[in-house]
C-alpha cells in the first residue's frame, strides 16, 4: 500500500515528468507540503523498489545523482492492494470499498486518483 506521502510523491513526479529528487521536493513544496530533501529521496527510493518509478543515473555537477519518472502501476499492485484489504476485513471489506468509491463526486473521484499516482 502507498502511504499519504509516497502518494504525494508519486503524483507530483507525474507532472513532471521525469525529475531529480530535488526537483520533486520543489514540486511538493510548491503543493503547500514542506518535507526534506533525504525524505523525498528515500520515498523514491522505495517507490523504485516497489517497481512504481523508474530511473536513471546521470552525471551532474558534484557526481551522479538519480532521474526518476513514475512507470505504470503494475496490475499486481492493486491485485496485493485488494489481497491486503481482504485480508485485514475480509470480502465485506472490498465490498465496502467499493460502495464508497461509488458515492464519490467526480472531483473526489479525481483527487483519490491523484493521490494514488493514477490519471
């Protein structure tokens, strides 16, 4: 599961693009979220090793530093998502998600997807 944060993370690397984790700390600030530079470049880390972004190494001033751009959410992600939610509430639990997602207005709709990286 993505935390609020790696969620955030996520979507602001999405606008823009592809981005190193300074950029992307700028981005976040920009959205009112104020976080450390390491925090930012251990939640992409993660991320990568979740298999959610991608990146690349590339030569810059001081050394090497990482250029990460989300990739597409893996169907084995949400399949685990839903795996986790059965087994914390069982199937009333996805049930329930579902019928809460349904009631969501199209601006909801819109920021929950934001907010898990998705379009």
């Amino acid at each position: 599961m993505l935390g609020s944060l790696e969620a955030e993370v996520l979507a602001a690397l999405r606008e823009l693009g592809e981005a190193p984790a300074r950029e992307v700390r700028l981005a976040l600030e920009r959205r009112g979220i104020k976080v450390a530079y390491t925090t930012v470049a251990t939640i992409l880390s993660r991320l990568h090793d979740k298999h959610l972004v991608k990146r690349r190494r590339e030569t810059c001033r001081g050394g090497e530093r990482y250029v990460y751009r989300a990739g597409d959410i893996p169907e084995k992600y949400f399949a685990n998502l839903l795996k986790g939610v059965v087994a914390m509430f069982g199937p009333s639990g996805v049930v329930h998600l579902n019928e809460e997602i349904a009631k969501l207005k199209p601006a909801e709709e819109r920021e929950l997807r934001r907010r898990l990286g998705l379009k």
